[in-house]
C-alpha cells in the first residue's frame, strides 16, 4: 500500500475501497440486518432512526438531514412514515417552544438498537482475530480518513 518513498500509494488503496464498497453493497448489509433485527423500513428510515439513536438526544429536523447529508423535506417525508409507526415522536425544544424535537419512541430505540447489535456483531468479528492495538489503530485510522476525504470534499463543493 506504499510507493517507494513510504508515502500511501492512491492506486493500491483504491481498489481495495471499491472492493469494500463493493461488499457493502452487493451483500445487501442493511437489508439483512435489518431482516435479522425484525424490521421492515426503507434504508432511508433506517438512517433516520440510526441518527436519533447515534446522537443519543432529540434532533431538530434540519439537524438529522444535516447529519445524513440530505435536505429536511427528504427526512420529514421519512419521519411522517416513522411517526404513523410509532418509531419517532415530536417533542417541544426546551429552548424554543415554537420549535419541535424527533425523539426517538421506546420501540424506535429498541428497533435502532437491535439493527445496530446486529451490524456490529458483524464488525467485531470481522475484526475479532486482530490484536487489540490493531483495532485501535484501525478505529483511529478510519475515523481520521473519513473526517480529512469529507473536508477535502466539502472544499470541493
């Protein structure tokens, strides 16, 4: 994965992204987590109730879009199914009474939480046979790329 002065070769890692995102996508991850965890949403529903249960509080709806890089129609479109489901629920912010919260319900948590035991039994035993520094350093390493590749392409836009 290295040129010859030690620096990352672009032309070996690159195909190894494609490959990953290849795997993601052809084996259907989502679709066969979500049917383990018993669910029955769109991926895009999927993302949202993810969202709420990864910020661990109550979002503005321009908040999750923000967070999943879409615009607020495409998530309150979402959040109107998740609602009539009784996943989410609309709160008042504590911090302006004019303006409304997404909450996750108990189930909407319960169902986030199931699909993410799931997917992420999965990692950890992708990774269960690494050494513990070699986790670490993966966790680090990954969290860095995906942070700088998303600033360069915000630059870019």
């Amino acid at each position: 994965m290295s040129d010859i002065d030690g620096r990352l070769d672009p032309m070996t890692v690159l195909p190894r992204l494609m490959q990953l995102s290849t795997v993601l996508n052809r084996s259907h991850i989502a679709e066969r987590a979500m049917e383990q965890a018993g669910l029955t949403l769109d991926r895009p529903a999927l993302t949202v109730i993810i969202t709420l249960q990864m910020a661990g509080k109550p979002l503005r709806v321009g908040e999750i879009a923000t967070r999943m890089q879409v615009v607020g129609p495409h998530v309150t479109r979402h959040l109107n199914a998740l609602e009539k489901r009784g996943l989410v629920r609309r709160v008042a912010d504590p911090d302006d009474q004019r303006a409304r919260l997404i909450e996750l319900t108990p189930d909407g948590a319960a169902a986030a939480g199931r699909y993410l035991q799931t997917v992420l039994s999965w990692f950890t035993e992708a990774v269960a046979d690494w050494s513990i520094e070699d986790q670490r350093t993966f966790g680090t390493l990954l969290n860095r790329f995906v942070d700088d590749l998303t600033a360069r392409v915000s630059e870019v836009d």
